[in-house]
C-alpha cells in the first residue's frame, strides 16, 4: 500500500499544494471565463511547468428530488437546454428541480424557492435533506452541485411554470418512481444531475418512505 495513503485520507495534495501564479478574466456576461495560470506539486515529487487554463465560471446550483413518498411518485420538469442543441435530437430535457444561488442564500432556500417558481410546489424545510455535493465537470468548470432530496405531495401537481424575466417555459410532470427509472434505462433522461439523483432515490426511497411516508 502506498505510504501515503490510509483510509482517512485518501488523496495526498490540497489547495495548498497549488500555486497561482496569475488569474484573469478573459469574459464576462451571463457567465464568465477565467484564465489560471498554476502550477502545482507532482506525485514523483517536483514542481509541474507552467499550466495555462480557462475555467467556465457559472456560480453554484442545487437540485432537488422532489419524492412523493406516500405514493412512491417523483416530480420531472421539461425544459429547453440550448446547451443539447449540438448532439441531442431534441434540446427538451428532462430534469430535476433546479437553480443557481442568488445573493446570502443558503442551499435550502433555493430549493424551497426554485421548487415553487418552477412547478408550485411549497415545500416544507424541514422535510428537505441533504444529499451530496460534487463538481459538475471540474476539469474545465468550477459549478459545485447541492443535491437535496424533498418529501411533496405529488397529487395535482402538474402545468406550465416558469419566471418570464428569466425566459422560463417549463413543463411539469408527476409520475411513478418506477416510471422515471424505466425512463433512465431507456435513454430519455439524459442530464447529470438527475441522473445521479435518480439513481440514489434508487437505493434511498424505502428509507424515505419509512421516514416521510406515515407523517
């Protein structure tokens, strides 16, 4: 076993390993693109050369799993991703809940805001819980994902929602764990982050239900 490693600790370098040796934004719009220049420790000991880099800066999101665990449902919404124009064969996706973080809020909140402006589900904060963070795609983007899960009542919840300032058109659809599981097999969910949720609810929903399911 490698010396340096143990189960507490299993990668060998943090930020302090890194050094920055310059940071500039090359954009700045709706996103914005920072250039790094870095250099950091190497395995084999050493220093790397000079690494040039651009990083997409999109700021962070949660995404919830709003889970009817009562009666087994989920809630997917439908909306146009432009970002799937160039390899799908329709840019409407199919997604969990989700929104960026505006200014001094906390995860929770966002969720609880993003699940009423996007499908009119009020939802209660003490029946949202955390799932996990992870990095969307961290060798050229910085977006950190908070993944939450949250107990809804799924009955009538259905329409079109949607902030028009914000170019929203967003359909909702309610229907059967089971459903948007044979969904993912098929190929019809196509977006990470509800993907990866889909198949955590997978492992999780008897405990959610235990949990959510008599309250």
């Amino acid at each position: 076993m490698n010396k340096h490693l143990n189960k507490e600790n299993m990668l060998r370098f943090n930020k302090t390993h890194v050094k920055i040796h310059q940071k500039e934004t090359k954009y700045q719009g709706f996103f914005k693109l920072d250039e790094y220049q870095i250099t950091h420790e190497l395995f084999n000991e050493g220093r790397s050369e000079l690494i040039s880099r651009e990083i997409f800066e999109r700021g962070d999101a949660v995404v919830l799993i709003p889970y009817d665990a009562k009666n087994d449902n989920v809630v997917l919404i439908e909306q146009f991703r432009p970002g799937a124009l160039r390899t799908q064969e329709t840019p409407w996706l199919l997604e969990f809940i989700a929104g960026m973080f505006d200014d001094n809020e906390s995860p929770i909140e966002v969720a609880i805001r993003e699940a009423k402006e996007e499908a009119n589900i009020k939802i209660d904060e003490h029946r949202v819980e955390k799932v996990m963070r992870y990095l969307s795609s961290p060798g050229g983007m910085s977006e950190e994902i908070h993944l939450f899960v949250g107990n809804v009542n799924s009955e009538n919840v259905g329409g079109v929602y949607g902030l028009a300032e914000e170019n929203e058109d967003i359909l909702v659809h309610t229907m059967s764990r089971v459903a948007a599981l044979e969904l993912l097999e098929q190929g019809k969910i196509i977006n990470a982050a509800t993907i990866i949720g889909l198949q955590w609810l997978q492992f999780n929903y008897q405990q959610l239900q235990e949990k959510w399911s008599t309250k």
